[in-house]
C-alpha cells in the first residue's frame, strides 16, 4: 500500500520502564488493526533500543514483586531519531521515579512533541507531556487515581470529568482502559466514524463515544485544576 | 508476601507469532495490578524462548504489511515445563498457519492442560484448546467474527450469544477486548467480587458483570454450534 495524503505514516509508541501494559497495548491493538488496512509504520521508543519491563524501576521504591512482568522490545532509542508523525505516551508506575531517571523521556518529548502531527497521551502519560512543556496553556485530562500528577503541569487546564480531552491536535486520555477509547475517537476524527466503528467491532469493544462520561472522577473526587 | 492457601500462584501465558495484542495484555495487565497485591508469578510461553512478534508467520500469507508490529519476550519454551496453575490462551491471526506450525502449541496445551487448576482463552484461544480435545464435552464461546473456527471444536457446545463462558474450570472469552472482561469474572469468582472492582476501577474500566450480554453475536449473525 502507498502512503495516503494527509493521513500520518510513522507512529511512535515511548517506552519507559515501568509502563503500564494497557496504557500501551490497548492504543497499538487498534492501530495494529488499522494497519492492516492503511500504510503505517512503528517505532518503539525507549532510553535505549532492547528490552523494557512493566517493572516498575528500583528508585520508585514500587517493584517490591518482581515475579509477574512483561518485556517489550523497544525498536529506537531516544537518540535514534526515529521519524515520528504521531507520538504515543503511556503511563504507569514507572514515572514515580527521581526526576534524574525520567529527564531523557522529557526532553525526548521536548524535542519531538512540537513537530509532531498529532500526540496522544494514556493514564500519566499526560502528567510527562505536561512537563515537557508542550502542554502548556493547553486543556487535558489524566488518570484520576493519580490525579495529583496535574501537579506537574502548572499551566494546564486540567479537566476531571473527562474519558479524554482533544485540544487542537494533542489527545489526552483518562486511566488505563481509557487509552482504547481515545484511540478510537482519534481514528474516527482522522480516518472517519466507519472506520473507528470497523475497528471497535474487529476488537469486539463497546467504545465510549462520550468524552466526558467518565465515572471514575466522581469516584476519586476529582475537581477541575485551572492553569496558574 | 506469602503464597495463599488455595489462590493460585503460577500463571502461564502461551504466546505464538501473530498472536492479538490486546488478547494478551488484556487480561495480563488485570493481573498485573492483582499482582500488586498477591503473590504471583508469571511464565510467557512460546516454543522457543525470547522475542515473539504480534505479527503472523510468512505461511499465514497475512503478513503483507510487516512495518507496524510488537515484539515480546517468552520466558520459557514450550519444553522448560514451567510450573502453570492458570494457563492463558490468546487468539491471533497466527492461528491461520498450517497446522504443522501449530502442532507444538497444541502439544503442550494436550500436556498441560489437563493438569491447570484454571484455563482462561480469548478470542480464537478457544478453538486451538479445543484442538487440543481440552474443550471436549464442554461448553465455550470464541470470537464472533471468526465463529467458523468453531469447527476445530467439534465436541465442544460453542454458545454464540455470550461475553465469555464458564464451564468448571474453563473459561472462554469472545473477541479481543472480551479478555478483560472474563479476566475480572474470573478475578471475581476466585478473588471475590471486591477484588475484581478494585482491579476494574484501576483501570478504569465498565467491566461488563452478564456473560449473556454480548452484540456482537447478533452483528455477525453467529448461531450456536451443538457438540456432534
């Protein structure tokens, strides 16, 4: 297949030890069946190329049970430069790390994020966005059991009552599971409704077509955080 | 943490080239966060160890487009005989390769199958199970849009209308997304219904709690398929 006008070639999924494995799995399962119907590339983007565990790293004081992990291979190290059209940025436990561990994600961010054509943000993926900076004056959302990660983006709108939030062209997602639906909102705006729908079926996935039906804000007690 | 009396504690998932992302870390991130709190191992299991991709084998004829796959690590072969208490059994596109290919998958499922104290399948996991003669005499559903592999059953009870099935130990899930679902039942039957919440609200998920409740059936016009 040739590439299509308009519509975006290279993925980028970024990797950091620790992600949580829905955050990722759930975005690339409707993508890996998008493309078998549309010319697309991925890259998994991690520190270095290899081997990157569900684990949570040792400095977050978190991986007390090492016993059940996955690994993932990361395609591209953050330095590889790998041509990104849509980059994909995960959470999980793996962010609760020193600041020191985290700097290459953010400034792999930082240096991608403005030139791409869209990003999508899963659970706390949105929190690391929000420190790269390319969230600013932007309104998003975020998982709502860690909602003080909106902490890290003081100047972001964050909005609770959300399963996501589009802003222009970044997407950001609520927790976990809330990844498939954003996915799937985002396919539909770029690639049309039938197709999301095509994909939502194939997955056997009833899609949350409501951005701001979300329960789990009221669950946590989320409150909207305006921008300082 | 110690092992719990009666809870089950080694968990195996198998893993062949081509395998359903999202069958996989479906219920595998359930776990992951169930992990958090009990003690529990994990073995990924292929016929040889290390990196397993998601995309289908040459002979499937369904790799045309060979740019946008994940690549995950089996721990253990096929021959290590890790010990398994729940065996897990995703579905995938690889599951269209010739039967040769797949011969030591259901070799191993014959082999350790029997002895799983817990079987959990999605999507076309079902099918090779029952290719293993596990399924026989038992009741199962699969995935709707490949209702046709019911015929690798053909002792098996297939249930078109349903979300998953349970029959004794055996639980079977309908399509891709399906995994989640049947995960929790599961979780919720043998860890109690709060644990499964607990789980679900993590990840943010609407688990859906009727097995019966399931569109996709009706969408492919699926009818069930009575043991011969």
């Amino acid at each position: 297949m040739a590439p299509e006008p308009q519509l975006p070639l290279n993925f980028g999924m970024l990797l950091f030890p620790g992600f949580q494995a829905l955050d990722v799995f759930g975005p690339l399962d409707c993508l890996n069946i998008l493309s078998q119907s549309h010319k697309m590339n991925l890259s998994i983007i991690s520190q270095t190329r290899g081997s990157v565990s569900t684990e949570p790293p040792e400095s977050t004081g978190l991986n007390v049970l090492q016993s059940f992990n996955q690994h993932v291979l990361a395609t591209h190290s953050t330095d590889d430069d790998a041509p990104v059209d849509v980059l994909l940025i995960p959470g999980g436990l793996g962010l609760r790390a020193p600041e020191a561990e985290l700097a290459p994600y953010v400034e792999y961010i930082k240096k991608v994020g403005p030139r791409c054509q869209y990003i999508i943000t899963i659970c706390t993926g949105a929190p690391l966005l929000a420190k790269s900076g390319v969230l600013d004056g932007k309104r998003a959302t975020t998982n709502k059991a860690a909602w003080r990660f909106t902490a890290w983006g003081p100047k972001t709108d964050w909005i609770a009552r959300a399963r996501w939030v589009q802003d222009g062209n970044i997407w950001t997602a609520a927790g976990v599971s809330a990844g498939i639906d954003v996915t799937l909102a985002w396919i539909g705006t770029v690639y049309g409704e039938e197709t999301a729908t095509a994909v939502s079926n194939r997955m056997e996935y009833r899609r949350a077509t409501d951005s701001t039906d979300d329960p789990f804000s009221a669950l946590h007690d989320c409150q909207d955080v305006p921008a300082q």
